[in-house]
C-alpha cells in the first residue's frame, strides 16, 4: 500500500499482540507506516531474535524503536533484589535495542515502593539509574528517553515540576532525554501545556484518553489531539510511538490510528 502517512509515526507491536512481533511489523508496512516501537515483552512472547527482528524491518523499511521492559519490574524499588533484576532487564534491553537496529529505547522511571517512603530517596536512585543508562546507551550507540508517567498511585515522575527535574538532571548526559506520554499528561492536565513546557523531549508516546480510559484510540477521547499532533510533530525531531490498543479488535486499533493520522 502506498502511503502519505508521515514516517515518524510509529505504531506500537503492542497493538497487534496476537500477530507476534514479525506478524506486526508487516501488519504496520502494510497499513502504509513507515516505522515500529517494538515492545520488549512482546518479543519474548513471540520468540523472536532481536537479529531477526531488524531483518524484518530492513526488509520491510522500517525504522524501529524498542519499548524496554517494565512489567513487574522498578528499578528504583527499596528491595535491593528486585531492584537489581529490574536494572539488569533495562540495561539489557539498551543491547537488544543495538542488534535490532532501534535508535531509541523507551525506559519506564521507577516509582516508589510505598506511599510512606521518602520521595527524595527514590530521585537520588534515578539519578544513578539514568546515568548508568547514559554510560551504556553511549557504548552502544543508541538513546534512551524516560517516559513520563500518569496520575497513579506511587507514580512520581508525572508532573510538569516533575519532569522539569528530570530534565535538569539530564543536563550533563549525552544520550538520554525524555520521553512524553500525551495520554499520561492527559491524567494530570493539559496536555498542550506539557508539550510546550516539557524540557529535553526526543521520543513521544501518542494515543487518546478519556475518563476511566489512559490509552485510548486516537480520536476516540478527550485530549483534542487534531490540534495537537501539528504541535507535537513540530516540537521535536523523533518518532511519535502509537498506543492505544483494542484487545477485542487489534485490527481497528491499527486502521483507526492509520485513518486518524493520515492527514498529517
């Protein structure tokens, strides 16, 4: 299929769950995008090499990202064994990303063990998580941008006070930034604003949202993304990762998101 789509966007393998990580990328190719965020999880479900993955996308065009694993994992946790495995898992995802050929990984920031625990704590482990993150994703030759995270309980890296943070202790890496959830804005406020005030964003994360629903489908929510997705197109040069899966109908999700974004 011929496209007009713009090749920054970039639906998730998560959408297509049930097609495996191969199945989806040719899925995506034919919809008409020219590029993928493959999800870790999704990889090892679908026992796919990282190697053949980047075959399959060479093969196809398409340019990749890779979302790092986060399921059961925080590698800020207080408990030092989960926190290390979890560490361990992220850190490694930054070298599957290398042999898949994925420029950016998309990193999850940790969140608190428990509502009672000092906040600060959990900001001093961040910072030496993502600079181990810098020092690995240098030596491999990729990037990694830290997503921020919804309105949620034990979720701390959510806010524009937050993020700015964040982004202050990005300033003497070379090789992480951040990466902007427009639906986890849309918990917390407008996500116009965090898109114009946000410091240092190089990967966006894209779907709508809605009361009782994070992730919807595009267009199928509250957030206004018609006049946003020009703004968030302009903002920054990387790909815009599409989420927003249907479980019952994976399909749609895919042609809802085509159809919604073929305008720009």
């Amino acid at each position: 299929m011929s496209s007009s789509i713009n090749p920054r966007f970039a639906p998730a393998t998560r959408l297509l769950w049930h097609s495996g990580v191969l199945g989806a990328l040719e899925l995506i190719k034919e919809a008409g995008f020219g590029a993928s965020e493959v999800w870790a999880q999704h990889l090892w479900e679908s026992n796919a090499t990282p190697e053949e993955v980047r075959a399959k996308a060479d093969n196809l065009g398409l340019q990749l990202s890779l979302h790092a694993p986060s399921y059961d994992l925080n590698p800020l946790s207080s408990n030092p064994e989960i926190r290390a495995i979890s560490r361990h898992q992220v850190l490694a995802s930054l070298e599957t990303a290398a042999r898949m050929g994925a420029g950016m990984v998309v990193v999850h920031p940790g969140h608190l063990s428990s509502t009672t625990d000092d906040e600060h704590v959990y900001w001093e482990r961040l910072h030496d998580f993502v600079g181990d993150l810098d020092s690995r994703a240098g030596m491999l030759g990729v990037r990694v941008g830290i997503e921020g995270m919804e309105k949620k309980k034990l979720q701390f890296v959510t806010n524009l006070e937050s993020l700015t943070r964040l982004a202050e202790m990005l300033e003497a890496m070379e090789h992480v930034g951040i990466t902007l959830d427009i639906a986890h804005a849309g918990t917390l406020g407008e996500p116009l604003e965090y898109l114009s005030q946000t410091p240092r964003i190089i990967h966006s994360h894209l779907s709508d949202s809605s009361p009782g629903k994070t992730h919807a489908l595009l267009g199928e929510g509250d957030l206004g993304l018609k006049k946003l997705v020009p703004k968030l197109l302009a903002q920054f040069e990387g790909l815009i990762a599409i989420e927003g899966r249907l479980a019952a109908d994976e399909p749609r999700a895919l042609k809802v998101a085509r159809d919604f974004l073929k305008h720009y």
